[in-house]
C-alpha cells in the first residue's frame, strides 16, 4: 500500500511543507528513505542550494538557507502524489493536465515543461508539443518509455523562471 500525498499549492507535499529544515525533513525517512547524496549547487543569484538525493521514489528535496524551497518526484511505488483526488502519476495525464489547469487559470510553456505559477509547480515529460493558447496540446501516452514525468514544486519567491519566457498555453485538454 502506497502513501498518499497530496499537494497544496505553494505550501506543502504530503507532510513536507516549505520552510522546513533539514532535520524536519528527515522525520519522514521511513516513507522516504535515508539521504544517500547531497550536493550544493550555485543558484543565478549567488545563493548556494542544498539537495538531498535519496530513493528514486522520494522527492529530492533541495533547500536553501537551511530551509526547504523546492520539491521534485517522478512516478514512485511507495508515494502516490494526489491533487484533488486525481492521482498525477496514476490517472490519464489528460485529466490530471486539466484538474491542475482548471485551479491554475493561466498555464504556461518553459523549456518543454508546463508551469503554473499560480499553484507554484511544473509538470515536466506530461506534454511533448504545445499549441497555441485556445488549443490542448499533445499528449504523451501514460505507457511511452521515452519520458520520465516528473512533478515540480517550488516555494513562493523562489521560482527559477522569468515571466518574460512563458509561452501562455490552454490550461485545458480535450
């Protein structure tokens, strides 16, 4: 039996909530598992991001002045990552892309990823080709080999896209 998480936009996943620290974060191993690599990575604005790698099924976590910003977890056996009652990883993409949609309002196109900064989160590998706003895009099949999905969520103030580079796409899909 998996965990469920669910989201809540621009605050927490599952227990994990933003602004937590390191060893908050770590309360919740038993469902995650031990951190099995940490790195530090040099952010745009001079800041230093501290990410914790741990079992493929487990979000990395990544935090920055020792709190936690920003959450990235692909299709995992022990976590099944819910919003609204549909599962993201489990249910058609289609429907999943249009429940997230619908509570965004405004989606957007970034560097092959769909970002909807309303609810803090990108969802990268659901699409493959955008159109233009008033058309659904084009969907990947729930079975391709070729895409890892991955759920994306980030703090307020600490997104890592500039609004002049969203591409507004439908936040609907037929």
């Amino acid at each position: 039996m998996r965990d469920i998480w669910n989201i809540t936009p621009n605050r927490s996943l599952g227990p994990l909530e933003f602004g937590m620290t390191q060893a908050q974060v770590a309360q919740f191993e038993s469902v995650m598992g031990p951190v099995e690599e940490t790195t530090e990575e040099t952010l745009p604005d001079g800041s230093v991001a501290t990410n914790q790698f741990r079992h493929r099924d487990a979000p990395l976590c990544s935090f920055q002045r020792g709190r936690l910003t920003y959450l990235s977890i692909g299709q995992s056996d022990t976590i099944d990552i819910r919003f609204q009652d549909v599962s993201v990883f489990d249910d058609d993409p289609k429907l999943v892309y249009s429940t997230l949609g619908r509570a965004a309002g405004a989606v957007f196109w970034h560097h092959n990823s769909v970002i909807m900064p309303s609810l803090g989160l990108e969802l990268a590998g659901f699409v493959i080709e955008y159109s233009p706003k008033g058309k659904p895009p084009v969907f990947v099949s729930k079975t391709t080999a070729f895409t890892w999905p991955q759920l994306v969520l980030v703090q307020p103030g600490q997104e890592y896209f500039r609004k002049e580079d969203l591409i507004e796409i439908s936040s609907l899909a037929e």
